[in-house]
C-alpha cells in the first residue's frame, strides 16, 4: 500500500532510491568499522578499540533507521551483501589491513565521503522531491557523520 503523507508516488520512488545507496553506504562503513575494531594494535590499542566500537555501534542504530524509514515511505529495503556493494560509493580494501593512523584516515574519508553525498541528497529530497521528512532525517545523519568525522580529526592533529 502506498503511503498517503502529502508526497507523490514519483517523489516517494525517487526519495527511496536516494535512501537505497545511503543505506548501503552505512552497511560498509559499519563493516568497516568493526573490521579496524577487530584488528587495530599499537600504543593506544584500547582506547581506539573502544571508539571504534561505540562507532560501529551508532553506525547498526543508524542502519537500522535508514532502512525503516525506506519502509515509511513505501519501498523495500535492500539487505544482501551483493546489493550493498552494488549501491555503495565506498572503497572497500580487502585483505589490508593498516596501522592506526592509516585506519583513521580510512575512516576519516569515508566519512567525509558521506557527508558531502549527503548534503546532495538533502537538497534532492527538500527541492526536487518535496520530501521535507527525509531531508531533516537526512540532515540529522549529516549530522552524526559530522561528530565522527571531527572526532576521527582530532586523532590526527
């Protein structure tokens, strides 16, 4: 059933496929992240332990909030690996496995890399699709990737 919330079908189509690589976007960056949590060593091995984990953490809630809200708005949420890697805008590096600054710098510009698609999608979905409720979602998401890009900053000086 189609929802009936002020916003046309071809706007709602178009917001979902603006949600479909976000989502795959989130699903890389939380494997990601938990791929540098399992693996990171060095001198600040604990406290980089933990700050990835509280990341990959935010990242599942995140997931799991951009798939509903492909779902409020009447789509079918992706959910295989295939499907991700296929939608994503993220470089992926297997087998590699970096020392910390090179783990955070990784990190740093997947962020970022979010972050400026983001603010894309924002404008997309306010002007172009007349979807008020998916650019203030979305802009709360830039939001968070802000915090995380800036967090990441700090480490690097």
């Amino acid at each position: 059933m189609t929802p009936q919330i002020g916003i046309t079908n071809e706007h709602l189509k178009k917001s979902i496929a603006v949600l479909s690589p976000i989502l795959a976007d989130e699903m890389v960056l939380y494997t990601k992240t938990r791929k540098f949590h399992w693996n990171v060593s060095g001198e600040s091995f604990m406290e980089l332990h933990k700050l990835f984990e509280a990341q990959y953490t935010e990242l599942e809630e995140t997931i799991d909030s951009v798939a509903e809200r492909i779902s409020k708005l009447g789509g079918k949420t992706i959910g295989t690996m295939k499907e991700f890697l296929e939608l994503t805008r993220l470089k992926e590096s297997p087998s590699v496995y970096p020392q910390q600054k090179e783990i955070i710098k990784e990190l740093l510009g997947d962020h970022e890399t979010i972050i400026i698609h983001l603010r894309k999608d924002i404008d997309e979905c306010s002007e172009k699709n007349k979807d008020a409720g998916t650019a203030d979602f979305l802009t709360g998401l830039m939001e968070q990737h802000e915090t995380t890009a800036w967090v990441l900053r700090r480490y690097l000086g």
